[in-house]
C-alpha cells in the first residue's frame, strides 16, 4: 500500500500524463466515464425501487452507486470530478494551468454526452417501465428534488460530495492491487450518496432522465425544466466541486505532503 505522501507524489505523475491527452481521446474517454457513472446512478435507482423499506433502498442504493466509480477508476475513463485533483501538479510546477483547465472542459463535455446517452437509452428501452412505472415516478422526483435546489445549497453540496469522491480516488491511488481499489473506494462513495450529496456528472444523467421519464411517462413534475437543470442546479454543483476537489483536497494535501518537503 502507498503512503499518502507517496500517493501525492506519484499523482503528479499521473496529473501530467492526463494534461497531455488529445482532446478526441478526452472526449472519449470522458464519454466512458460519463457512461460509467450514468450505469452506477441508473443501478442504483433500479436497486432503490426494488427494496419497500426506504432506508435499506438508499442504503443498497448508495452501494450500487460505487459501481461507477469503479468502472472509472479499473476500466480507465476520464472523470471531471476526479480530475479537480490535477491541481496538485499545476501547484507544483510540473504542470500547466491552461492545459489542466483544457482537460477539465473536453472531459466534462464528454461525461456531459456521456450521461444524456444512457438517460436516453434508458428512457427509450423502457427501464424505467420497471414496477409497474414505480421507478419512473421515483426517477422524476429525484430529478425534481435536484431541480428544486437554491444556488447555496446544490454549492455546498457540490462541496461536500467532491471532497469524498477525491478521497475515494487518492484511497484507490494508495493500494497496489485491484481488490483494494475497488474495497478503498466505496465506503466514501456510500457516504457520499446516503448524504444526499450533489456530484455534477451523475446529475448530467439524473435530470436529463427525470425529464424524459416525465414526458414519456406522463407524470408532472413542476419546477424540472432545462435552466433548472443547468443553471439551477449544474452550475452550482460543478463549481461546488471544483471547491472540494481542486482546493480542499488538492491544495490541501499538496501543502501536507508535497510543499513541505523542498
């Protein structure tokens, strides 16, 4: 198992590989793990509205969730979130702000057309039929619940959920084998989830679906509207996580590890 400072050190490494990429490859990578993530999200609903007991849903549901980011981190894909943590080399001076920022916006727009894929492909396939179109409804009233959000509270979070899923990426980073990626990461996933925490790339699929599953279905949903999407409540979410990531994670664990040691 790597140390912290080890996986600090070993990061700057692997921010500067991920500066370098094209951006075709960005984008497709970035599609993946919007895909990735779009899969744990759908699963997770699925898994929710299978159980009666609200509690034990969420619970199954926030553990089928980490499914996501596993497939990021073991099949290899381009994840917005995670990448906040590209910072760590731009403060150390081994990596380029502008070409940090360059990969921050092709892999969001690719996790972006990531996430609408599955929404749409579920929709369209009938998933949410599922329950006599139980998971339909409870589709649209997550969405709508994301959707009803004030700026302040999608903001913090935003903040709250990147600080655990950087976590759940440096905690993958630290083990040396497989298994240990996939136990290391979960339990800060689950947290994050069963919180009620907002994580801008699972909410490029859970709106867009609850509005289609709205319109497919038929079932109302007030207030769920493309600006409530994207301004109401992406914006917030993505600058919240870019907090989280980028500077309490990031610049904090470059000063505990990395800026000491010159």
């Amino acid at each position: 198992m790597n140390s912290p400072a080890k996986v600090a050190e070993n990061y700057i490494g692997i921010g500067c590989g991920k500066m370098q990429l094209s951006i075709p490859k960005m984008l497709v990578l970035g599609f993946m793990a919007g895909m990735y993530i779009a899969f744990g999200a759908l699963g997770s609903q699925v898994a929710a509205g299978s159980i009666a007991a609200p509690s034990v849903g969420k619970l199954v549901g926030a553990i089928v969730f980490s499914v996501g980011l596993m497939m990021v981190l073991c099949a290899g894909s381009e994840l917005f979130t995670g990448n906040c943590l590209m910072i760590i080399p731009v403060l150390e001076k081994k990596g380029n702000l502008r070409l940090m920022l360059r990969n921050w916006l092709f892999v969001y727009i690719g996790n972006f057309i990531g996430g609408l894929f599955i929404a749409f492909a579920a929709d369209y396939s009938g998933v949410y039929s599922l329950f006599d179109s139980r998971l339909a409804a409870s589709v649209v009233s997550i969405a709508a619940g994301k959707a009803s959000l004030s700026f302040t509270d999608a903001l913090i979070k935003g903040i709250l959920c990147n600080i655990l899923v950087c976590v759940a990426v440096w905690i993958s980073f630290a083990a040396t084998e497989q298994a240990g990626k996939i136990l290391g990461l979960m339990p800060p996933i689950i947290v994050f989830v069963l919180c009620g925490f907002e994580h801008s790339v699972a909410n490029m699929y859970f709106l867009p679906a609850g509005m289609l599953a709205s319109h497919t279905y038929g079932i109302g949903a007030a207030g769920l509207t493309m600006n409530s999407f994207l301004i109401g409540n992406l914006l917030p979410v993505t600058l919240g996580n870019i907090i989280g990531g980028s500077f309490v994670v990031g610049c904090g664990y470059w000063f505990a590890f990395l800026r000491k040691s010159r």
